[in-house]
C-alpha cells in the first residue's frame, strides 16, 4: 500500500471505520485506517454491546462471525420489570429474529485481526492534524508530520470528532435530566436475560456478560460520581429496583464503575465535497436500546456501496445519497432510544401525575401484543441495506 495515496481514508478504528474498511476491502477497494490510540487500548477499553440481527448478519456473511457465533450470548428475549412485576418481550416470538450480547471490544478485535490477516492497513498511535480537501495532514507515531492524499476521508473518529464542524450545518441535541453508573461485577448470572426495571427509586438494567461476570446499571444524577456511590448503596438500590420474587440480583466483587451521562445528536448533512462522517461523529444515541455500535455498522453498510461505485467507475451518484439514504435510519434508532429511556427512567421533581402516566403508557405497551411487538422489532433493529432499494 502506497501510504501517500489512497482511495478511501478513515479516521478511527472503532465498529464505524473498520467495517467501512472491511467491506471495502472484500470489494477490492483498498482503504488506511488512522487510529490516534495503541491496538492495545483500543481492544483493551471495555464496552458493553448488543448486536442486532442486520449487524450479526454481515459479520456471518462477510467472514467475521466465528467467534461471535460460539461465544456469544443469544438473545432471544427480554425482561421489562415494573415495580417488581416483570413482563418478557419474547423478541425471537414476535420477530423472528435473535440479537447477541457481545461486548463492543471483542467485535473490535475480530474485525482488527481479520483486517490485518487480509493485509489492510491500520497505523494506530497516529494522529490527524489537519484535513484541506484531499489532503490530509497527520503525525506519525515517531511525532513527524507527514501527508496523505485521499480521494475520499470517512470521520468515524467518535462522538468528539473535531471535523464534524467541517460538514455540519445542523447539529441537533437533547441533554436528559439522568445517567446510568455502570458496574462491572464478578458474580453468576441474575437471570439468563436481560432486566429492564423502572422503579419510583429509579432505573436498573441487569445485564450478562458471561456465567462468572456481570454488567449491572443504575440510574444516576448526570453530575455523579462512582465515589457517590458506596457498594452498600449499590446493592440497596440494585435489590430495591430490580428483585422481583423469583429474582435476586447476583452479588460480587465491583471491578469497575463509570457515570454514563446520556445524550442525544444528529449531524445533518452527514457529508460534505470528499468528507463523510459515519458512527458517533455523526450521531449519538443513549445506552437504552443498544443503538450506538449497531447504528455505526449500518451507516457505513449504505456508506461502503457508494464509496465503492465511486472509486471503480468515477460515479458519485449513490454517494451523493448517503446523507438521504443514513438519516432515516439514524431518526428511527433516535426515536426509540428516546422513547424507551422516557418511559423507563423517573425523572427528578417528576410528580404523582407525571409518574403515573408514565407507568400507564408503559403498561399499555407490555399488556398489548401490539404493544410488545412494536418493541420487540424496533429493538431489534432494521436491516439498514433496506434503505438503499
């Protein structure tokens, strides 16, 4: 590979920049990856994950499911808990479909390592400094400044991008009134699915991340801090908001804790001249709903087509669509992620009225077969490929 010339050039190895790099490659276009951090942190940062049924799909279909497919956890189910009554959303029943829980880190290690097997290129501990047109200005691991010529540049640098302003013309925001503190816990499984409680005390979610550890959230105050948060205290609120009769919430040893604050953004246009931007630069979804991987791969799964048609035939056509063809889809996922953090988080100086139609409209859905196959498919997720017939 040629590193002063390149067809594709993305910045970031997170799920955005390496599936673009991935399916771009089995196309025969050939792509460098930029990633400010070491392979070592970006593989080491721990993150939840939940992979919907589109983004499994093209990992089994483009060679990079294997390890997903034996030591991921099938999720065909749901739990949502209110005041300890719980209710199942049986997501394979209602759609036909299963996602997997599989943390965001391994999925970055399969696609890392199938990337290099195939030879791409990835240059980590490099930084960008500058993008003018096809230009791109970067400082190379040994701290020389350098360029590469790129006919096209992906951002997918995450939510802190710096070269979002250069394609933004609207950035829409939503701050919410909560955040989730995250705990990673060494304990067995509470139960073999996932627990979404809402409580008058607040919002927990018990998760699994495999029979001997455990990924447990509790809602917070947004200005928190883990240090806030003594485990006496977390275990009161973990057993007040989410033990139900026939469930207690696994105890253990607390090796991690994190203040996850929650907010909501779309970039549009999500492109400009030669530059795109694809994941977290473009968009930001809360946690609820596991939107945020799964909404990076499908970006880049309408993005790569047209990356692909541009760079063998010279047609910018399809290209020219992306923004039409992503947005849809990003609107969808931001509309859920929204409409399931309302109903399933207390808001603070939320009173009787307030909480009460909250608890209504939730249980309206849960008793309704309607109701939980509308949530069972928008949790699931859509085949992002659909938007672009």
């Amino acid at each position: 590979m040629n590193h002063n010339h390149t067809p594709v050039l993305i910045i970031g190895a997170g799920p955005a920049g390496l599936t673009l790099s991935h399916l771009l490659h089995l196309d025969g276009v050939e792509s460098i990856v930029l990633e400010k951090r070491s392979r070592e942190e970006v593989e080491g940062t721990i993150r939840a994950g939940i992979l919907e049924p589109a983004t499994l799909d093209l990992m089994k279909r483009t060679g990079v499911g294997d390890r997903v497919a034996r030591e991921g956890i099938p999720e065909e189910g749901i739990e949502i808990s209110v005041d300890g009554n719980r209710t199942r959303i049986d997501l394979y029943g209602l759609t036909g479909k299963t996602a997997a829980i599989y943390p965001q880190h391994e999925f970055l290690k399969d696609f890392i390592s199938r990337r290099l097997k195939d030879k791409g290129t990835i240059l980590f501990n490099t930084t960008v400094r500058d993008i003018e047109g096809e230009v791109v200005t970067i400082e190379t691991p040994a701290g020389e400044i350098t360029h590469i010529r790129a006919d096209h540049v992906v951002a997918a640098d995450g939510s802190a991008s710096p070269w979002r302003q250069k394609v933004a013309e609207v950035r829409a925001r939503h701050e919410y009134p909560y955040a989730w503190f995250g705990l990673l816990v060494e304990a067995p499984p509470t139960h073999s699915e996932l627990i979404y409680a809402t409580h008058p005390a607040g919002f927990a979610l018990i998760s699994k991340r495999n029979e001997n550890v455990q990924r447990y959230y509790l809602q917070c105050d947004p200005n928190d801090q883990p240090e806030d948060w003594p485990e006496e205290r977390i275990w009161e609120q973990l057993h007040l908001r989410a033990d139900s009769n026939e469930i207690t919430v696994s105890e253990g040893n607390i090796t991690e804790k994190a203040v996850l604050r929650f907010r909501s953004a779309v970039t549009e246009p999500m492109q400009r001249g030669n530059l795109y931007l694809a994941g977290d630069s473009a968009h930001t979804v809360p946690p609820t709903g596991a939107k945020g991987l799964n909404l990076a791969v499908a970006d880049v799964e309408v993005l790569a087509p047209g990356l692909i048609r541009a760079v063998k035939t010279g047609h910018t056509d399809l290209l020219d669509k992306y923004t039409e063809f992503a947005l849809p889809h990003v609107w969808r996922a931001q509309q859920f992620s929204w409409w399931m953090s309302s109903l399933l988080h207390a808001t603070k100086g939320e009173n009787h009225f307030s909480a009460r139609r909250r608890i209504a409209q939730l249980r309206s859905v849960l008793d309704s077969e309607a109701g939980r196959r509308f949530l069972a498919e928008q949790y699931v997720g859509t085949q992002a490929k659909e938007l672009t017939s």
